[in-house]
C-alpha cells in the first residue's frame, strides 16, 4: 500500500521529502511531506485515495491511513542513532 500511495504522489508530480509513521490509538497513519500548499497536499490525498481504491480490494483497513503534508509542517520527534563508522 505503500508503494501505491507513494507512486500516486510521484504521478502528480511531487517528491516525498521526508515520512513518519505515526501510531494513533488503534490505527497507524502514514504520513507523506511534500513541497507543496495545504491545499495541495488535500488534492495529493483524493488522488492517494483513488489509487489504493484501483489497487485494492479493501483500500482503507480501518487500521492504516495516508496523508500528504506540506513540508513545512515536518517536526522530528523521534531519536537519532548513531552509526559507527
């Protein structure tokens, strides 16, 4: 599913800048940021929508969803690790 919601992106255009998972009581959402307007990151999330509606089918299980995100909204809340080199 993922590799679907994400070529839907590309299709229209868009790269996925950065990604987070994110666990939202019993359901996980993932999330795609992009360099694009809020307005155009709701647009990006009919056209997710399509495309796992084509491929699947049952498109939406009630515990995964996806959504595009303008970049600027991104903020780290995980850890890094450290890589011996």
């Amino acid at each position: 599913m993922i590799e679907v919601a994400a070529a839907a992106v590309y299709a229209q255009g868009c790269s996925v800048r950065q990604t987070s998972l994110k666990q939202l009581g019993g359901e996980m959402r993932y999330e795609f940021y992009v360099d694009e307007s809020a307005k155009r990151c709701g647009e990006l999330n009919f056209v997710i929508a399509e495309a796992l509606c084509e491929s699947f089918e049952d498109p939406a299980p009630e515990f995964v969803t996806f959504a595009c995100r303008p970049l600027s909204s991104y903020q780290f809340e995980g850890d890094f690790i450290q890589v011996k080199r």
